[in-house]
C-alpha cells in the first residue's frame, strides 16, 4: 500500500497511525430543515444523531476508508484537535459507520439519511 495515499491533500504538520482517520466535520452539522421547511437548531434535543466529516488523512492500517471520503460516524464518540488554526477530529476506523459512495452520474453521494 503506497505511503502516499494517507497523505493529505494539504501538507498537515501530523502523520496518522494505526487504524486512526483525521477528519472534518461537514458544515451541515449545524441547523437543519425539515421536509415541511422548518429550520431545526443544532441546539434542539433529538435521539441518537450521527454526523458525516471528510477524511483528510489515515493511518497506515486503515482498510475501508480513503482520503477524500465522507464517513459518518457518531459525534459523541472523538477526540478534536487543532492543526494550523482549523480544527480536527480523530476518529478510529471501528468507529465509522459508513463509507457515501459516489452516484453513478458523479454528482452527490448514494447515502441519504
């Protein structure tokens, strides 16, 4: 497996380890709407809720999951870190629930939750 595949596509001043993903948590994590056009707070209590991120980098035991992916995983379970003034979060790759896989056309992913 060539070492250059866990790179990230911005040169980050940290190398993963392990079955270890250094991701980023999408923007839609915030407010949402409902089907009705309702806006629903990030604040608003609801059950279990999991959240998609991007992967920026993995470690060398990392199996199922590439840079460039969107995972989804659960939110209660990271560990956050700052790097170069924006911030990450850690994941294991146990941890992911899921892997968007691209359309057929390229556009979007097949995954809607």
């Amino acid at each position: 497996m060539p070492d250059e595949s866990s790179q990230p596509i911005q040169a980050l001043p940290i190398r993963m380890l392990n079955d270890r993903l250094l991701v980023t948590l999408d923007d839609a994590a915030g407010e949402r709407r409902s089907s009705a056009g309702i806006v629903i707070p990030a604040t608003a209590a609801v059950g279990k809720r999991l959240a998609w991120a991007d992967v920026v980098a993995t470690g060398q035991h990392v199996r199922q999951v590439e840079v460039g992916d969107r995972v989804l995983f659960d939110p209660e379970d990271r560990a956050e870190v700052e790097l170069e003034g924006a911030t990450y979060l850690l994941l294991r790759e146990k941890d992911v629930h899921a892997v968007a896989a691209p359309r057929a056309a390229g556009t979007g992913t097949g995954l809607y939750l």
